[in-house]
C-alpha cells in the first residue's frame, strides 16, 4: 500500500528542513541535502545511525520494502523537538551526497 500524500505532508511539517521525494508511491527524506530516511507504508523510518540508535535504542526495525536494509521505525511523530534531534543527528553522522554527472 503506497505512502498516503497526507502523511508525508505531516511528517514534513513536524520538522523544519525536511524535504521529501516521490519514488514508486512511497516518499525518500533528505534532511541537510542528505537521505535520512523515507515514509514507507504510512511509517517513517529512518536509517540506524549510532545517534539514531542512541536516541530511539528500542526502536522497531522493519523493512521499507522487500529486499530493502532495515531501517529504524520512529513511533513518536508527535514529537517535533524531538525528531528535529533525530534528523540532525543522524544528518551529522552520514557521508556527503554523491554529486550526480
């Protein structure tokens, strides 16, 4: 079941600096021109960073799609505080984006 545009409207909304991507019905995160995550099936998962790790250690991990890398279910996306932490932590550990030719 694709990722509802509703959803991925909120998530956006909860935290400042977020940008999405439409692909294949579900919607790639970038945080700081980085991929941080997606919404995938109405969840949003982010990748398992130490930081992200550390701050959500009994975080659920699933599947974005079949034959996909697990990735870290945030449950709290109430929480804007709290995933604007998220995100730039996890922004912070990962490598530059590879520039496209």
């Amino acid at each position: 079941m694709p990722s509802s545009k509703e959803y991925m409207e909120f998530v956006l909304g909860q935290c400042g600096g977020l940008s999405a991507r439409a692909m294949m019905g579900e919607y790639v995160l970038y945080y700081g021109g980085k991929v941080v995550g997606g919404v995938y099936d109405d969840r949003l998962l982010v990748k398992p960073t130490r930081s992200a790790l550390a701050l959500m250690p009994n975080a659920p991990r699933e599947l974005p799609y079949e034959g996909a890398k697990e990735m870290l279910l945030v449950e709290d996306v109430e929480d804007r505080d709290f995933l604007a932490k998220l995100f730039e932590a996890t922004c912070e550990e990962l490598p530059e984006s590879k520039k496209r030719k």
